[in-house]
C-alpha cells in the first residue's frame, strides 16, 4: 500500500454500484491495495485481495452457497469473512481462527461503491452539492495515466475551458476570466461567481456567460455548480501511476437524462482533459509555488495547493 498517512483515511470510489452485481466478483485497486470486490445479499463486500492460505487472488474465484471460493484449493469465506470450509481438510476437523480475510469499510452512496482503506475520517461520504436535489445522479469512471492530484487541480483549473474544451465548454475568442476570491473554510476551499463565455450554458442552444461555483471539501474530490448544472470529481489514486476520475453529474434541464448520453458527454469531456494532463511534467503537483509561473487566474489552483500542504498529503505531490 501507498503511505498516505491522509489518503489512507479518505473515502475512495472502488466501482461503480452497477458494475458489481449480486453474485458479482471483480477486483479493485486504491493506493496500490489490491482489493476484491463481492455482492451477496445485496450487500458489497471489499477484502484484501489474497487469501490467507496461500496468497492467491480471491477476485478469481467465484462465489458459491453465499460465500466466496478461493480459486486455489476452493477455501470458501462467507460475508464476513471467516473460512467457513478447507475441502481438503476433514470436516471434523477445526478451521484455524487465522483462517479469515482482511476487510476494509464499505459504503455504498450515490451510485458508488466507496472504500477506506483506513479509519474513515467521517461516517460516510459526503458530495453536499447533491444534498436537497431529487434528480437522477450519473455516474462514470475514466482511468487517466496522471497523478489523483493534477486531476483534481484541471477539474479546478477554470481558464483551460475555452482550449481544451472548445466548442464545447468555451470559445477561445472570449478567454478572459474575471477576477475572483477563494474562500478558506473550516470545510475546505469555496469560490464563488467565476464567469466564463460558453456555447450553450443553459441547454438553450444560445452563447452566453456561464457562472460557477466551485467547491473543494476533501484532498482528492471537487465540485462545481452552474446554472441548473452539478457535478463532482472524485480522482481514485489506483497506484503511483494511475488514476480513475468518477464523475458524478446531474443535471435539471430535464426529469429524465438519458443514461447513455450523460455517460457519452462525461467520456467526451475527460477524454479532452486526458491528453493534457497526461503530458503534465513534472507529474506529481508542486507544493512549492516557485516551482511554476502562477497567475490571477489560478487563485483556486493556489489555494488548493496550499490546502494540500496544510492537510499533510503527501502521494502525488512534491
């Protein structure tokens, strides 16, 4: 595992809800953990991803009568994760009380399978900019080869929209960005009011400014809100080299967003951002703000890097 004395307390999305289906085995990775991801009575279940007995990965095997069977010598642990059967072992015979699996904190919120690896820091996890909103929530997950930190810093980054996202999210021809303040909270970092020029900010089909409000609550998710529009970036730190943006969106132009075509814009928009981040050098994000040329514009990028800092967080950063 990756020493993040922070990290290691933090919620981190591990898949999707509707990729583990009941009966379902697959397997994850946070901060170079392997994991094992299982479902039985409707319940997800994360595990280290070994089996005591001789080390195998328990993510192929296969779950059998309520349990999961070691693909090895077929130990089968139930949801709890005692060994509850060795096969090669009579059956009147004792199952040693070290014959259990390693397991992690699981909640499942937000159309998300959430895990700490750790102490969790608070209860559950939180995305409040959903809080009091009743319109479906979308998620997707987008592995990017980049830093958890340089992702969650381009999700902050205001200024790139009218280049990396042009025709979509801006016109390079109505780049300027207003100047802005960045609030410190005891929650995090808050910024209010920044404007941008887009195609089509309200789904009329006609330009004009956008206003966001954007949100930074835990080390490795952000936030923004804009006219009828939510979204949450949460950056998964799978290892030192890569990473799995889920992004959470929803949108009240319409009751019923279809599920294809939010997930569709979401692969679109990453992908724009990917090419960029992934050729970001150096590759984890400077701490030291004399390391790169910053400007008014990137007040948030700033304060998030201090935030970071503060905090203590030390993977992806130098």
């Amino acid at each position: 595992m990756i020493e993040d004395s922070v990290l290691k307390n933090e919620w981190h999305v591990a898949a999707r809800s509707k990729d583990l289906n009941e009966g379902a085995i697959m397997a994850s990775k946070i901060l170079g953990e392997d994991l094992v991801l299982w479902r039985v009575g409707g319940k997800a279940i994360a595990w280290k991803d070994l089996c005591i007995h001789r080390g195998a990965k328990l993510s192929l095997g296969k779950v059998k009568d309520g349990c999961l069977q070691c693909p090895y010598h077929g130990w089968e642990y139930n949801s709890a994760g005692a060994c509850v059967r060795i096969p090669a072992q009579p059956p009147n015979r004792a199952i040693p009380g070290k014959a259990k699996t390693f397991a992690y904190a699981v909640c499942e919120k937000y159309g998300a399978i959430w895990v700490c690896l750790g102490d969790p820091v608070t209860p559950e996890p939180s995305l409040p900019v959903f809080d009091g909103h009743t319109f479906k929530i979308f998620v997707s997950g987008h592995p990017l080869k980049a830093k958890a930190t340089r992702v969650i810093e381009n999700y902050l980054d205001f200024a790139h929209q009218p280049f990396v996202h042009e025709g979509y999210l801006g016109d390079p021809e109505k780049p300027e960005v207003e100047d802005y303040e960045v609030q410190k909270t005891e929650q995090g970092l808050e910024a209010y009011g920044l404007k941008i020029w887009q195609p089509n900010p309200d789904g009329s089909g006609v330009p004009n400014y956008s206003t966001y409000d954007y949100f930074c609550f835990r080390p490795l998710q952000a936030s923004f809100t804009k006219q009828r529009v939510r979204s949450v970036l949460t950056a998964t730190p799978v290892d030192e080299e890569n990473t799995t943006g889920y992004l959470f969106g929803m949108s009240e132009f319409r009751e019923e967003m279809d599920e294809a075509e939010a997930e569709k814009w979401s692969a679109l928009i990453i992908g724009q951002d990917a090419g960029v981040v992934e050729s970001q050098r150096p590759e984890l994000l400077p701490l030291d703000l004399q390391e790169e040329l910053h400007l008014a514009c990137d007040k948030l990028a700033i304060a998030y890097r201090r935030w970071l800092k503060e905090l203590g967080v030390t993977y992806g950063v130098a």
